[in-house]
C-alpha cells in the first residue's frame, strides 16, 4: 500500500505543478473577493474541484447564494459519475466506505494518471490516492501562495486574472467537445443561459442555461445520432 500511495503520487508530481499554477489564479480572484486563507483553505479540502471552486468564488459575495452553488456545483461536476464508473474495476473489493473516502481525493489530473496506469494492468487504488493526494497538496499550495499575492494586487485586470474565470471555462469546454453533434445543444445551452440572465436574478442563469444544454442533448436529431 506504501509504495503504491508513493508511486501514485511521484507519477502525478509533472501534472501537479500545472494544479499548483492554476490554483494559484484561483488564490488570487479569492483574495479579491474578501474570502479569508482559512475559508480557502476549507472550500480545497471540502469541495476539491478546481472548475466548481472557480465558479464559487465568482458567485461569493456578502449573502452568500448558497442554493444556487449547490446546483451550480453538481451541474458541473456530473462528470464525475462518468469518472467513477470508469474506474469500477478497481473498486471491485472496496467497501463502500472506502469508495466514498477515495473518491474525494480524485481529480481529472490524477484519473487520467491512474487510466494509463491501469491500463498497463498495474494501476491500484492506492496508486489513484497517492495521486489525489499530491494533486490536493500541490493545488492548496498554489491557491495558499496566489491568495498572498492577492493581497498585494490591487488591480487583477491588469494582469489578467479578470479574464482566468472565462479562461478556465473555455479550455474546460475545448476539453469536452466531442465534434459537430455537441453544436446545436451548446447553441441551444447559450441562448438558454442569455435568456435566463435577463430574467433571473443572480446566477441562476448558469444552472438554467447548463440544464437546457443537457436536456437539448438528449433530443434525437439534436444532441444524439437517431437510430438507423
């Protein structure tokens, strides 16, 4: 178990610097928004989704909207049931428990590291923890270290941290493409989106907009190929 928890996390440590930039624009929006090191510091361990923390700290304000986060959060992180049925075979003599403990330490960073392990036929689930690991350490150093310099930037726009939240989301589509069957349910989720801002107050545009670009999915002849 050791040496897997070990070999996991030496094998995610090149991916894990990329985290530790990444987490570091997210340590500095955070500081502009007032939220302390310690709020920081718990959102990392509870929450540990780098896309879903981004959207948190652009919706923190003085009232919290906390139901919108939620929807908000579980929209974008739905993915993770897709993660977590591809990595089944390795929890196959795992409790429940064990499952549910492993599974907070999984990112996409350390999934694709334990992917290409597993698929050399030596990946384990230790091996998938010691990467969860290095990546959680390394991502709380980046956001710890981006919220000191927070501090001292006082005009984020003009080095461009205003534009990491659209920077982040962008790449984070590119990513999710899957070819011209993805336009219209993407057009479609658009519009919604648009639309639900003009009539919507604060940002439940996103979960509107994310809900309608699903549904459009699942529509033969506009998001899935019809049967031949």
């Amino acid at each position: 178990m050791i040496y897997q928890l070990k070999k996991g996390a030496v094998a995610n440590l090149p991916i894990a610097a990329s985290v530790g930039v990444y987490g570091s624009v997210l340590g500095v929006l955070a500081a502009q928004k007032s939220i302390t090191w310690l709020e920081l510091l718990v959102m990392n361990l509870s929450v540990f989704a780098g896309s879903a923390q981004f959207v948190m700290v652009d919706m923190w304000g003085p009232h919290l909207p906390v139901l919108e986060m939620v929807f908000a959060v579980l929209i974008i992180n739905l993915r993770y049931l897709l993660i977590g049925a591809s990595l089944n075979p390795l929890f196959k003599k795992s409790s429940i428990t064990q499952k549910s403990f492993i599974m907070h330490f999984v990112a996409d960073e350390n999934w694709a590291v334990t992917m290409a392990e597993y698929r050399k036929g030596t990946a384990t689930i230790w091996f998938l923890l010691g990467g969860g690991l290095c990546v959680m350490s390394v991502w709380c150093f980046g956001t710890m270290i981006g919220h000191q310099l927070g501090a001292v930037i006082k005009r984020p726009e003009l080095w461009a941290f205003d534009f990491a939240f659209a920077a982040v989301f962008t790449a984070f589509a590119v990513n999710m493409w899957r070819g011209k069957e993805d336009i219209l349910p993407w057009i479609g989720a658009a519009v919604i989106a648009i639309l639900a801002e003009k009539f919507f107050p604060g940002k439940w545009y996103i979960i509107i907009g994310g809900l309608g670009g699903a549904i459009l999915r699942l529509i033969p002849g506009v998001g899935r190929k019809q049967p031949k």
